[in-house]
C-alpha cells in the first residue's frame, strides 16, 4: 500500500514539474543561428586598393605586350617586382 502511495506521489509531482516548466516557457529553445559580423571599413579600402592596383598593374602588363619591345618591357616590369619584393 505505502508503495504504491509513493509511486502515485511521484507520479503526481513529475506532473506538476512538467506542467510548470512548460507554463514558465523554459523549456529548451533551439540556438540562433550565428549572424555574420558586419563587414569593416578597412577591409573595404584594402579590397579597393588590392583591385586598384591589380588593375594598374595588368594594364601596364598589356602595354608591355604590345609595345615595341614586349620582351625588353616585361623584363622591366619583372625587374621592377623583384625589387619591390626585397
């Protein structure tokens, strides 16, 4: 008898628990999908400048090409790189 007092006792307070977490709301949310970062005022220049001088420099590239001396001017342009690399 006491046993089974004990059971319906649990059984009554599980009830109760649940009944309440789910009237409270805490019951798990799923997690926010992760937003992305606003993107940065430097990032924006650097990328500006990196297409700047892609473009400066493929157009003096294609001057080189089609010069007088294509052979002669490119090994400037690469003597030129070289010494902006050391």
């Amino acid at each position: 008898m006491i046993d089974s007092v004990l059971w319906v006792g649990a059984l009554v307070v599980a009830l109760l628990l649940t009944i309440s977490r789910f009237a409270r709301g805490i019951h798990k949310k799923a997690p926010e999908s992760p937003q992305a970062p606003p993107e940065g005022v430097g990032a924006t220049h650097a990328r500006e400048a990196i297409k700047t001088a892609l473009e400066q420099e493929t157009e003096a590239i294609d001057k080189a090409r089609k010069g007088d001396d294509p052979a002669g001017d490119l090994a400037a342009l690469a003597n030129m790189a070289n010494e902006a690399r050391q």
